[in-house]
C-alpha cells in the first residue's frame, strides 16, 4: 500500500514538472509569436509602401496607343517582305 502511494507522488511530481515546463514554454511560445506579429506587420507596411511608390510610378508613364489592328499586321508584314527582298543573301554574299 505506501508503494502505490509512494508511485502516485511520484506521478504527481512528474505531473507539476511537466506542467511547470510547459508553461515556461509557452511564455517562451508567446514572446516569438508577438516579436513576429510586429515583424509581420512591419513588412505589411514596407510592401503597402512600396506598392503606392510602385503605383506613382506606374502614373507617369504615358498612356498605351491604341492596339494594332489586323490591318496593320499586314502592312508591317508586307514592309518586311520588301525588306528582305533587298537585302543580299548570305549565299549571294559569299560569291
């Protein structure tokens, strides 16, 4: 009978060691979460910061023209084709 006894104080001082670490832990736990709270929030306000210089750029640059038109596409094609045709060919360069 004390050797159950003396088996149950010791699972009870077991018990408050364990408890008595896990708390210390978990202050410990606690602090790292609130420094990277505030580092995440830092970070927050660098990127918004960051995105509104980004914006102000982004507004001084002109407008886009208008998109080419399909009609377009040909006329430059077309000037290419007149190009090539004028410029020698490497085997004509060669000769």
């Amino acid at each position: 009978m004390i050797s159950e006894f003396q088996d149950l104080s010791d699972k009870i001082d077991r018990l408050a060691q364990l408890t008595q670490s896990l708390r210390a832990e978990n202050y410990l736990l606690r602090q790292a979460n609130s420094l990277l709270s505030a580092e995440n929030l830092a970070f927050k306000e660098r990127m918004l910061l960051a995105q509104s210089r980004v914006e102000a750029l982004l507004e001084q640059f002109p407008a886009p023209e208008a998109q080419a038109t399909p009609d377009d596409a040909e006329d430059l094609a077309a000037a290419d084709d007149g190009a090539e045709s004028t410029t020698p060919h490497d085997s004509e360069a060669t000769q």
